[in-house]
C-alpha cells in the first residue's frame, strides 16, 4: 500500500526509512559542527588525530544510541488534525469517571467519556466519538481489539 508522498523522485521509500532519513537530516548540522571543531582542536591544542576520530565517532554512536528513544517524534503523523482521530480507538491510562486520560496510537490525549456511559477502568478499550480542542469525547469500545 502506497500512501501519498512516498514516491520520492521515482524512489519508492517506506515509513520507517523516512524517519531514519529524517533524523540522519537533523543530526548532520551538528555533527558538522563537532566535526569541525574536533579537527580544529587538533592544530589548537595539538589533540591527537585519533583523539579526533574518536571524539567524532562517539559522537556518531550517540545519535544511533538516541535513535531508539526519539524515533517516534520523527515519524510522520496523519496530518489530519483532530478531524482523523473521529471514530479511533484507544485504551484508557486512568480511570476515566468522567475524564481521564486515553492513549491513541503513540499519543497520550485528555478524554472525557459521553454522558451516560459507564465508569472506564485503565487498560479498557474506548472510541473516539468527537473532539473538542485537545480533549476527546470517547465511548467505551465493546468490539474486538
């Protein structure tokens, strides 16, 4: 399944590669920077060239290290708004009597449950019926995960 804007320049180029592309883009600034600044520290203070390879390579190592736990603010989102999150379903992080917190996705959003539904226990299914600014009204969700 292709989704719009993956086609990049004839290239076909799933998600998750977009993401890695994304993050390698963002730490090229500053590993020019360290870069620089390691090679320039070897005429300054007479750092030796393999200190400066090192000092660069860790830094390399750091950004795959942090890869790992930043990822998902690289990846691409719906876009949407709050209009695509109608008819979601999610799983309740607190007990919702009659506002709590639910998380969607990756995202954790404030809800409120519809009047007259029951009470939601953490860990309970719910669906997105509307959405009012960033909170959410939810239902509980009685059908298959």
């Amino acid at each position: 399944m292709q989704r719009r804007g993956d086609d990049l320049r004839g290239l076909k180029v799933d998600s998750s590669h977009r993401t890695i592309a994304k993050y390698i883009l963002f730490q090229l600034p500053e590993l020019a920077v360290v870069s620089l600044l390691a090679v320039g520290a070897r005429s300054w203070v007479g750092l030796p060239d393999w200190a400066a390879a090192g000092i660069i390579a860790l830094w390399v190592l750091k950004d795959v290290v942090m890869f790992r736990f930043v990822r998902i603010a690289y990846q691409t989102s719906s876009g949407g708004g709050g209009a695509s999150l109608l008819g979601a379903r999610g799983t309740a992080q607190d007990t919702l009597q009659p506002s709590g917190y639910v998380r969607i996705s990756s995202e954790l959003w404030r809800a409120e449950l519809q009047s007259g539904s029951p009470p939601v226990e953490p860990g309970d299914r719910v669906r997105v019926l509307r959405v009012h600014g960033l909170t959410l009204l939810v239902e509980p969700d009685e059908s298959e995960p």
